[in-house]
C-alpha cells in the first residue's frame, strides 16, 4: 500500500485500487488509456483470498496490458502464475522461497508472452544509448534488440544498474540454500497449517478462521484449481474481547515468535492491524478484515501438536 499509494506515485507511477479484485467489472472500469499493468496478491495477505488468474489475465490481454502478480505467500512450490497466463511474478525471497529471513532479497520473472510493442509501453520501442552503438550508427530498441526478452532485459540493464538493488554474494548464496530445501518445507508446513486452522476453527474465543483450504470458504473451487498442494502456511483467526486479549495472546505464546515475517521455518504470530499493517489507511485495512481483534499466523516446521498446545494455552490464559 505505501509503494502503490504514496513511494511509486513519486516516480509517476499511480495507482487505482479496487475493492473486489476478482470483480472483473470493477477492474475493467479502471483501465484507462494511461493504463498499462494489472497488479495483484496470488494469495491475499493474511485472508488468504485467492486470485482468480485466468480471467483476470485475458481481461488484461484484451486491453493489451500486462498482468502483474505477487506469488511471495504460495511460492512457486503451490503456484505457477504464468502457466495460467501471468506476465510477470515477483517474489520476495527473503519469505518462503529463502524460508528462514536471515537474507532479504527479491525475484523478477517475466514470461516472454506480453507483446510490449502494441502501442502502450513506449519505453521498448523508444531507441535508447545503453543498448547501442553511436559509433557505429547502430541504434536499438529494447524490443527490436531483445524481442520477447524486452521487458527482463530492460529490468537488468536500466533498473538494476541504476538503483543497485543487487544481492550480495552472501545473501545470494543464503537464498540459494534456502531454495534447496522448498518443496519438502512448504508441504510441510500446508500440512500443520491445514490441521491448526482447522482446530482453530473449533476454539473458545475464536470468532472466525482466515483460510481458504477449508472446505466451507466460497472460494474453495479456486483451491482445487490453482492450490492442489494447498494455499501456504499463512492464515489469521479473529478473537473476541479487546486489544488486551490480543496482546495476552500473543505475549503468552512460547512456541511462535513475535516477528512479521512469513514463511519462515519458525513459526510466527503477529496483530497484523499493529505491525505489517500499520501504514495501511483505517478505511483500506477494515476492508480487507485487518481489525484489531485479528492474529496472523506462519506457520513453521516445529511439531504441529507443540503448536496447537501452544496456541490453546495463550488463549486460555488470555482470558
């Protein structure tokens, strides 16, 4: 919400939200002549609520613009976006893909589908010095050098370079290890994630469970479709009573650790409302279910039946 709302305007770059992004009337309504991507959460932060990618990317390819998706929550063990027509996922890989937040990184991929010369991305086709040679009186566009390769190309050459974010041979190789060990990880951790928010589902002082692998959510045909490993290791269950019940929670859990990361190889628990969430405006954090009533969970690779007793005594003893 900051980079959209308030760091990327700074650069130009500007933002329509909307409320329903699987609406597609109310997303269409937004594109514009001055449109030129369609961004979205694979999986939504921390309602879980899944993207709907098929529909939505032919609704950006009518209007010849690209679809961008975050599949930082499932990684690419539950979700391949572009085999359901993404044009470019970014991941940050200090989460589930490195799996232990000691290395913040981040990952591009471009599918090489998008056609960038259709009219509504200039800055593939304008002829640009860093790729040519003056000398020579050879000059080229990104598209008429690199053709599908245009737009990673340009990320490399213009945006990489110019603001640095490069990873360190030590983070890179932190990452790498990390990346090792994803599938047996991740499927772990959808197992014990399955089995809490299903016993949450079933808990004193529990309002209400965050988790679209359960059977009764409306988007569970979604589930079969995009998630047939599961959704991830994220979920978040609302509680009754006040702020305090929350702080008493999650101050008594000695298995999960306060820290806001996810999908950490420890388990960890978070009031979103206060902490990932805190910069988000009051009006956009109500709809998206972020109240002060609401804990979020990731869950690790510690025994699920420690985690499940570790729960059930915070909540018991907050109360």
């Amino acid at each position: 919400m900051d980079a959209l709302g308030d760091f990327l305007p700074q650069f130009g770059i500007h933002t329509d939200f909307v409320k329903h992004i699987n609406d597609l009337a109310e997303v269409e309504s937004k594109i514009g002549p001055d449109t030129r991507a369609i961004f979205a959460e694979t999986v939504a932060n921390p309602s879980t609520e899944i993207l709907d990618i098929e529909p939505l990317s032919q609704l950006a390819h009518e209007h010849g613009i690209a679809l961008i998706v975050d599949n930082t929550a499932p990684t690419p063990y539950l979700l391949r976006p572009i085999e359901f027509g993404a044009d470019i996922v970014v991941h940050s890989t200090t989460k589930g893909i490195t799996g232990h937040g000691n290395a913040i990184g981040g990952a591009v991929i471009d599918s090489g589908h998008l056609d960038w010369v259709n009219g509504r991305f200039p800055q593939f086709t304008t002829r640009q010095q860093v790729i040519s040679d003056d000398r020579n009186g050879e000059w080229h566009s990104f598209a008429e050098r690199y053709g599908n390769e245009a737009f990673i190309k340009r990320i490399r050459i213009k945006y990489l370079r110019t603001f640095g974010a490069v990873a360190s041979p030590f983070n890179a190789y932190l990452s790498l290890i990390g990346l090792e060990t994803l599938p047996q990880r991740v499927s772990q951790q959808v197992a014990s994630a399955q089995r809490i928010a299903e016993h949450l589902n079933r808990a004193a002082h529990v309002m209400k469970v965050n988790y679209s692998g359960l059977g009764y959510t409306p988007q569970y045909e979604l589930v079969g479709k995009y998630f047939p490993r599961g959704v991830g290791q994220i979920l978040s269950f609302l509680v009754d009573g006040s702020a305090d019940n929350v702080h008493r929670i999650i101050d008594g859990a000695t298995v999960f650790s306060y820290v806001p990361n996810i999908g950490d190889a420890r388990s960890l628990i978070v009031d979103p409302a206060r902490i990932t969430h805190r910069e988000v405006p009051l009006d956009a954090r109500i709809a998206a279910g972020v109240g002060d009533n609401l804990i979020r969970l990731s869950i690790g690779l510690e025994n699920v039946d420690d985690l499940i007793a570790d729960l059930d005594q915070a909540i018991a003893n907050a109360y």
